[in-house]
C-alpha cells in the first residue's frame, strides 16, 4: 500500500463510531505479550465480524482518538535476540498472517498499522491461549463459549477459497489482475465479448463478487488461480509455489530458485511450473536405434500429480509459507503446509479429503489434477513401471513431504525402503482389484525368478511391519501364496 492509501485507510478507521472489536487503537504501548494477544484476539473477531481485515493502530490518542504519533518502531523492536516480528508469528498458531506498516500520517506524525488477516480454519492463539474481542475489551475465547461455537460455525461456513483478498476495485483493474483469457481457455468456455460478459462469468464462478456499482472484491480462489502475478496480492504472494536446486544431497549450496515476485496463479502458471522443474531434473541419455535422446531420472506424470496435490492440499491457514518443491542429485522433495487429513499409509486406497474443496474442485475441471484418489494410484504405477524406489510419505507438525527418489539397485536400498515398496506395491494391486504375489513383486523390483528368495525376504519383512498379510492364512505354499495390505 501506499502511504497515501493508508492514510485512508486510517481515516476511514478513525471514522467508526467507536472502537470496534476488529480495530484497536494504541498511543505507544508496545508490550510484545499484549501485541501477540492482540494478534489472536483481532484475527479472530475478524471473522465474527466478516471482516476481510482487522487493524491494530500505533500513534492515536485514547479519548478523542487523535492522531498524535508514536515512538514504537516494530522493525526495529527486539524480543530477545529475535525481531519482533518474526517473535510474533513464532508464538502464533496457526501463524497469523499480518503485514506490518510504518508511514507519516502528516510530516512528523508517524503512525504503525498492524494489518491483520483472519484465519478461516481455527481459532489463532497466542501461546497457549486463544483470545476474543468482547467490545473494546480483549478476553479469552473460552470464557465466551458461545462466541467459540459461533467462531466454529463460520470456520465451517466460509472456506478460505471463499474469503476476500483484494476489496473494492474497478471492473477494468480486475481485468488488469486476473488472467482472464487463460481462465476461459483452461475452462473451455468461450470468451464473451465486451467487459461487462467477462466479469458477469467471474462473478458466476466466484472468482470475483460485486460490490456496487463497477465495484467488485477478489476472492482468494480467483486470484490464487489465476492471478497474472501473485506479488500483486499481498495475503497470498507467500502462496506462491518455491522451486529450488540444490548442489549435492543436501542444502548447503543453492544452484538457482524459481523467482516468486514473478510466479503467476496456480492455474495459469501450471504448465510453466511443471516445464520449469522438468528442465531441473537429471537426465539420463538412452541410445535409440538412429538417435541419442534425453529421458529424465522421474516421469513427468508422477511430479504433476504431487506438485497439484501439493497445491491443493496445503493448509493456507499456515501463514508465512507456501509449497515448495526441493531438487537434489538423489531426490525431489515436494512440501506442502499443513498435515494431511488421513493417514499417509491409506493415500492409496482412501478418498483423498480437502482442506479447499473448491479449489480441488476447480483444479478438476480444468484438469489439472485427477478425479479423487487417482492421483497417488497414478503416481505408483509411473514409479513402478520405471522401477525407481517406492515414494516416500513424511509428516511434520505443520507440514507434509512427498518424496522421490532416483533410481538405486536393490542391494543398496535400506530395510524401510524395502517395505515400503513392498507395502505400496500391495496398495497398487489391490486398488486394481488384484494381489501381491512374489512374481509381482519380483517384477516390480526388477528381479529374476532365481532371486525368488530376496522377494520372499521382503515380503516376510513387510508382514513383520504390519503393513501386509497373507490372503489366505491357511496355504502353506509359499510359490503360490497371495498378498493383501494391511487395510483390505
């Protein structure tokens, strides 16, 4: 924002009849334990109060609410050893998204204005507590149980996709914002005409919605799909996707990163994302018949599937970070925030379940991703058929990893590795309605018949997991025994 955009903004907050509950006012009071209180409770009230925004002013007299000034510098304040800043979204959970602004409101005033985003998933807390706004007064949320059920109850009610990043701009800069020729492309619908059609569909598809006369707010579905630049929204430019190249196996020394200050939205960039980190990847050159060509170290097939799905099942409500997709000589790592919403031992066989229904539902239509569940079923087979080791699945406390590894012969895999390959082969087989058998693991490993035994092994090790049993209990033959994963 501009500092004459926030001085209108100011204007229009010192305006309000009175203190609000999304609104609080300080002169230089810059306690960090009330700043991070603050935090919690105005994020929250935001959302009671379908506020886009909550805003903590630094620099305006209590009583008359006269802009004054302030002393407190929050870029420069300290906690510890550590900038305020960085202190505050540290003790926040979710971390709450905020944008700190420092400007003149005349010369010689400076004021501060906190912009505060709301969560639209769970209550934020500070600490250990979760605090609300009660009038001007700041409480703790459980005191006020039926303000909790009503928080919740918006939770279920408006999802992130739903909410508003951009309020109040013409019908011309939405266009100048929204990539709306590759939105009718990727939807295979025809582009109307005049401007006046062109936002009429937006609206229809809920990318934008109208607020008055030429006056319409963008959601975040419309900009993080299809945003020409996600810079140019300041709640979601940390959305965007990082693609990073690391020298060697680990990530002391970064050969080069995707720029985000000029990623585009999901959608619209998709393809160029999904080009530019195919370019990264090593590659293999297999001799033909007439011609040499280059074949990269893991299918294209299997980093589309994990890089939407990343996109898709992130949890936006982890502020400050984005997904991310991490390139090494042995692996690729793709990190989405948020922990996934079932078990990844069951991402084979159980419908995957969104955070963003209607993003993933969006991403669907354009195709972009498959239809529920095929997506990791798809993902397997490319790895098998290549013969690579099986993915791995890691969670954090706040995030999820999807890993692939590039090739490596059998005697050098790790007993995990093993049974996990094993384990999701088994998955494999029967979401095709079939069974693991040791001539399908065999194959699946690149193994000869004589090499029965090493398959046998495994299998044995993957029962020990838990992670198999056997068909059928009772057949002692071992050559003609039968497979199932744990769960069938």
């Amino acid at each position: 924002m501009t500092d004459l955009t926030l001085q209108s903004r100011l204007d229009s907050l010192l305006a309000l009849p009175t203190e609000t509950e999304w609104v609080e006012f300080k002169h230089n009071n810059a306690d960090p334990e009330q700043i991070g209180e603050y935090l919690s409770a105005l994020s929250n009230s935001a959302v009671l109060h379908d506020q886009t925004r909550a805003w903590l002013a630094w620099g305006i007299q209590d009583g008359d609410h006269a802009v004054v000034g302030t002393t407190f510098r929050p870029r420069q304040a300290k906690v510890g050893n550590q900038d305020l800043e960085g202190w505050l979204k540290t003790k926040t959970f979710p971390r709450v998204d905020f944008r700190i602004h420092e400007f003149e409101y005349r010369p010689g005033v400076p004021v501060v204005l906190f912009e505060i985003m709301p969560c639209w998933h769970t209550p934020v807390r500070f600490g250990d507590q979760e605090y609300i706004r009660v009038g001007s007064t700041k409480r703790r949320l459980k005191d006020y149980p039926e303000k909790e059920r009503e928080l919740w109850e918006r939770f279920r009610r408006t999802p992130f996709e739903r909410a508003v990043c951009m309020e109040s701009v013409s019908g011309s800069r939405v266009l100048e914002l929204i990539d709306y020729p590759a939105l009718f492309e990727l939807l295979a619908l025809p582009l109307p005409e005049g401007r006046a059609g062109i936002l009429e569909k937006l609206v229809q598809e809920q990318f934008i919605t109208a607020a008055g006369q030429d006056c319409f707010h963008i959601t975040n579905l419309g900009a993080i799909l299809f945003a020409k630049k996600l810079a140019d929204f300041d709640t979601l430019f940390r959305k965007a996707i990082r693609v990073i190249l690391y020298k060697g196996r680990n990530r002391v020394q970064t050969i080069r990163e995707l720029p985000v200050a000029k990623a585009k939205g999901y959608a619209n960039g998709f393809e160029e994302l999904i080009r530019y980190i195919n370019e990264q990847l090593p590659a293999n050159e297999v001799l033909g018949q007439a011609f040499r060509r280059e074949v990269r170290m893991y299918p294209e097939v299997a980093i589309r599937e994990l890089v939407a799905n990343a996109l898709i099942h992130q949890d936006f409500a982890v502020g400050g970070d984005g997904p991310k997709v991490e390139i090494f000589d042995d692996r690729v790592e793709i990190t989405n925030p948020g922990r996934p919403l079932i078990d990844t031992l069951r991402f084979v066989d159980e419908p995957p379940q969104s955070r963003n229904e209607h993003l993933a539902a969006m991403m669907r239509r354009m195709n972009i991703c498959e239809e529920r569940g095929s997506g990791i079923d798809k993902t397997l087979f490319e790895i098998e058929f290549h013969q690579l080791p099986a993915p791995e699945f890691r969670v954090t406390d706040q995030h999820t990893i999807a890993i692939l590894f590039s090739a490596m012969p059998l005697a050098r895999m790790e007993k995990p590795d093993r049974v996990r390959a094993c384990y999701l082969h088994a998955c494999l087989r029967r979401v095709s309605n079939d069974t693991m058998t040791n001539e399908s693991l065999r194959t699946r490993l690149g193994l000869p018949e004589k090499d029965y035994p090493k398959a046998s092994r495994i299998i044995r090790e993957t029962i020990a997991a838990g992670l198999v049993k056997p068909h059928d209990p009772d057949n002692r033959s071992r050559k003609h025994a039968k497979y199932l994963p744990f769960w069938a």
